[in-house]
C-alpha cells in the first residue's frame, strides 16, 4: 500500500537536507495560495482577473503557479491585491544570527 501525501511529507521531512529546502520555499507557495485563495473568494477566474488587471491570463496563472521560476514584483502583488480589495503585509522572522561582512 503506497503512504498517504501526509505520511510521505512527514517521512520526507525527517530528512535535514529536504526539510531545509522545503522551508526555503515555503514562503513563496504560501504566497501564492494565498493570491489563489482571495481570487477565488471574490468569485473571479484567471481571465477574469487578467482583465482586471491589464494584462494576460497567462501572468496571472505563472503568478498563481507555485512551480514558477520568476518570482514577482512586490508592486505586481500589491496591484493584484489591491484589486480584491486587500493589501499586503510583509514581516520579518529572525532564524538565526546575522551574517557578518567577509565571513
């Protein structure tokens, strides 16, 4: 019997190596469900939000798509945003200490 998603990410996740690089990119992914989630929420497809938007359906779906290799504007996500009628947040979240100029 093959392991659930959820067994398999918990297995993969013990791996040092794998969970390093799964948390580097946890902040884009969360990012863009989190473009998804609001666009869904406010009933509107891709097409509909290019339109909105001034633009392609196609930056849109690489803007929502978590295996893009572009990563966008600040100001993209902010017009995206901004048309659903939310704004952006960034915070900071200390992982560690500070790296030191020629270390």
């Amino acid at each position: 019997m093959r392991p659930s998603l959820k067994e398999f990410k918990t297995k993969a996740l013990q791996d040092p190596d794998v969970k390093k690089e799964y948390e580097l990119l946890s902040p884009a992914y969360e990012l863009r469900k989190q473009l998804i989630r609001i666009r869904k929420e406010s009933g509107l497809t891709q097409e509909e939000m290019a339109k909105i938007l001034n633009t392609k359906k196609g930056n849109i779906s690489r803007l929502e798509n978590v295996d893009s290799k572009s990563s966008p504007k600040i100001s993209t996500i902010e017009a995206y945003a901004k048309a659903l009628g939310f704004k952006i947040e960034i915070n900071f979240k200390r992982t560690g200490t500070p790296r030191q100029p020629g270390l």
